[in-house]
C-alpha cells in the first residue's frame, strides 16, 4: 500500500513510479511509457515501438487518472519538435512535456545512444534535471516484461 508524504521533505524525498496501462487514445492503446520522478529530475523510458511512434507521429503520451473526475487527470508527454536546439520541458496544469530536438531525436533513435539529458534552469528552485532513456531489458528471466524493450547492452549485469 502507498504511503502519503506528510512533509515537504518527505515529498521531495519520495520515488514515485507511475506506468499508465492505457492510453486515452486509440492511435496509443498499449503504449507504456514509464515515468520516473524523483528529487529534482523526471525521467521518462521508451520502449522500441514508442521511439518508432515518437520519430512517425511527433508525441507520444499516457494520461493517469487519480479519482474518477476528468480534472484528476495526469498527461506525460514526449514530443520531438524542429522548432527547440535543445531538449525543454513544457509544463500546464495536468500536463508535462519532455521536448525533444528532431534531428538529435533521430540520431538517438538510430543509434546505440542510451539517452537525451537536459537540465531546466528553475531560478531560485535550483535545476530539474530532464532524462530520456530507452528501456532495456533486465536480465530476470522474465521475458513478459522484457517485450519491446531494447537488448541490454549489460548482459549478465543486474536490473
């Protein structure tokens, strides 16, 4: 069971993981984008077929509903755009974006590169630190959660 942070501290202290298992739209059903927060940096993780959706279609997204009201709604996105020279976050109520540089994306896509790094000057609240990364495989046995994920370049390491 989760446990609600009672502090600021305890909330900056926190790890939250969220994996959507649908996606509000019919054109991204089975994306499963993963969302990592913790500190100061989000990181997100792309399956092979959602780096190919991303380079095809321009964003990839899950949304994550926390009670039954349209506005507990959460978005993530993953855009890759002509018009930013590096990677940027764009932030409104109920949605954050990771945007991507599209000639850098599509290197990344095409090559061994593990991820895009990036940090967003936030004034007087320090950096937030932005990663992207593929996902690879964990090397557990557990072929099911392995599918669409690409090859660990660690073989023999622990997930």
């Amino acid at each position: 069971m989760a446990k609600l942070a009672h502090s600021k501290n305890e909330l900056a202290r926190a790890e939250v993981v969220v994996t959507a298992i649908e996606a509000c739209s019919d054109d991204l059903k089975g994306v499963v984008m993963k969302l990592r927060i913790k500190g100061n940096s989000v990181r997100y993780r792309v399956l092979q077929s959602e780096l190919a959706q991303l380079m095809n279609d321009g964003r990839i997204e899950e949304t994550i509903y926390f009670a039954a009201s349209e506005s507990s709604r959460f978005t993530y996105a993953l855009e890759q755009s002509p018009d930013v020279s590096s990677i940027a976050l764009r932030y409104q109520p109920s949605e954050v974006a990771i945007v991507l540089p599209s000639s850098e994306a599509r290197d990344w896509s095409r090559t061994g590169q593990v991820g895009m790094y990036g940090k967003v000057d936030l004034g007087s609240r320090g950096t937030l630190e932005l990663l992207v990364e593929k996902d690879f495989a964990c090397i557990d046995d557990n072929d099911a959660d392995n599918a669409d994920t690409f090859p660990n370049p660690k073989l023999g390491a622990v997930c």
